[in-house]
C-alpha cells in the first residue's frame, strides 16, 4: 500500500487534553498521540468521537536539554476527527496554534 501522506510523521507518544468544542459540559479526555505530524496526529483511543467532531487539544511537549524555568511546555491548537477506526482517531490541525511554557 502508498502511503500518500506529504508530511512527515513522527512515532512520538504525547500526552494530550482533549476538549470537545461544542461540548463543554463534558469532561475534557485524556489521551496520548501515536504519532504525529504539523498536519494532525492519530490518537490512542477506544472510544473515538464522530468524523467532524470539533475539538481543542493541550499537548505536553518535553523540552531535554533546555535552560527554560520548566522543561515542558503546551502546544494549544484547534482541529476536527478526520477518521476513526477500532484502535483511535485521526485528528487534523487547524493551522494556527499556541505554544507556551508550562505552568502549574
């Protein structure tokens, strides 16, 4: 099989809040990436929400090596499910995003 993808992925395990956007009464999901990409990331899980669910995700980047007051840091963006399947979901990024130290 071709893989057709034109970004390149990356097999990194990162932590991740995930919060529905038009959902907000419901508990924002913990989950991790199976693999990432500037485009998007495949997430981990049993339960994946519907194709076109609007979500906002935190991820939590370790920074080794780095003379900032934290070695972590949020990477905030916005996306929507482009695919599920048995094993988790795939989820595309809008192409703005926010980076930030981490803080308590």
């Amino acid at each position: 099989m071709l893989d057709k993808r034109t970004m390149a992925r990356f097999a990194l395990a990162l932590p991740t809040r995930l919060t529905q956007v038009n959902e907000k009464s419901q508990e924002p999901l913990d989950l991790c990436t199976r693999n990432i990409c500037s485009g998007g990331a495949f997430f981990k899980t049993d339960i994946p929400l519907e194709i076109g669910t609007e979500v906002e995700l935190e991820l939590t980047l370790s920074l080794m090596g780095n003379n900032a007051k934290s070695n972590q840091s949020h990477i905030r963006v916005k996306g929507a499910v482009l695919r599920k399947t048995g094993t988790g979901m795939a989820i595309g990024f809008e192409n703005n995003h926010r980076t930030s130290p981490f803080s308590e």
